[in-house]
C-alpha cells in the first residue's frame, strides 16, 4: 500500500514530533546546551592497588592505568583521599602471562595470553572525626560503607615478536591495560548505584 505524501503539509509540532522519535529509536538523547555543566561530578579517591602476585611491578602499572581511565571519565573527578567522596581500591589476585595462545606452522608461540583476576572495593566517606594524635599531629578517620565486587576476570591476547623481547615485553603489558579498561568500566558499572547518581 502506497502513501502519497505530495499535499502533505509538515507542521513544526509534527517535526519536533518526527525528530524526537527519530532519535529516541536510534538510543540519542536531546540535552540542553547546559546540561553537562549541571551535573555533579563524583570525586574519588584511588588508592594504590594491593599485589598479591609474583610480579613487584604488576601493581603500580595497574593503579596507573585505573587512574588513566577514570580520569578519561565525565563527570569523575580524581582527587586525594581526604579530598574525596569515594574511595576505590583494588586488589590484584592472579596474574598469569605468556600463556601461548596461537601457533604457528612449526608449532612456536605467535600470540601469547594474559589472564588478570582482581576484586575492586569502592566506600563512600561519609563522616571524618578530627582528633589529636601523638605529638599534636592530626588523625582522620573515615567510617565508611563498602561495596566490594570480588572475581573480576579478564583474558587479552597479544602477538609476540620472537627476536625482540623488549618489544613482547611492551605488547604485554598494553594487554594489561586493555584488560584493566575492561574491568574498571564493569566495576563502575555495579558502582554507580552507590553513588545514587545515574
């Protein structure tokens, strides 16, 4: 069936009206000019992760990159613990490298795995009690609700280069980062709904 359109007359009302379900279906939001500046930013506190591995670098490599990705993240705000409305730590598990993944015809290694396992805690800091410590020196202390995510999991390959280890060395560790991406955007994920903001 044929609908013709010719003598159709397109009124504002039935634009605005064609226009908002146009984006509506395609997952678009209309905001306002304004809107990004009226929103609150979640500031957070990242502490240094804790490595229960073998590896004595896998730690801080890691904190770097949560730090990288959620100071990449609008409407977060990264600042130090007694400036902060949340805290979030991490917790490394496991970590097992150079798994081979594909081979070739000769059957060495080409691609090699990364298997990374951590557990994330983020806590809210609600009430900060001032007293004197030794010498005059100030204490804080946070009570805080917790919310921890145990058992994050995440695998990434990565291609090796036989005749330069330096070079494998780098591929390795950006399969790290690319799994921690992935992990952080999950933790958060369960997070926000502690922060009440969606």
């Amino acid at each position: 069936m044929s609908v013709k359109l010719k003598n159709l007359k397109i009124t504002p009302i039935l634009f605005a009206l064609f226009v908002s379900l146009f984006f509506s279906g395609c997952g678009y939001r209309l905001l306002d000019s304004g809107s990004q500046q009226d929103v609150t930013p979640v500031v957070i506190a990242i502490k240094p992760v804790i490595n229960q591995t073998s590896d004595p670098k896998l730690d801080w490599r890691v904190t770097d990159c949560i730090i990288k990705e959620l100071t990449s993240w609008p409407g977060i705000k990264i600042r130090p613990y007694d400036e902060a409305e949340y805290c979030i730590s991490g917790n490394i598990l496991s970590y097992r490298s150079q798994i081979p993944y594909t081979y070739d015809s000769r059957q060495n290694p080409l691609e090699y795995k990364i298997s990374l396992l951590m557990s994330f805690s983020m806590s809210r800091i609600e009430d900060t009690d001032y007293s004197k410590g030794k010498e005059g020196q100030q204490t804080i202390s946070h009570p805080a609700s917790a919310q921890t995510i145990p058992n994050l999991q995440e695998d990434e390959i990565y291609r090796i280069n036989p005749s330069d280890l330096g070079q494998s060395k780098i591929a390795e560790w950006q399969a790290v980062e690319r799994a921690v991406k992935r992990m952080i955007k999950r933790a958060m994920d369960q997070f926000i709904g502690l922060t009440g903001r969606n």
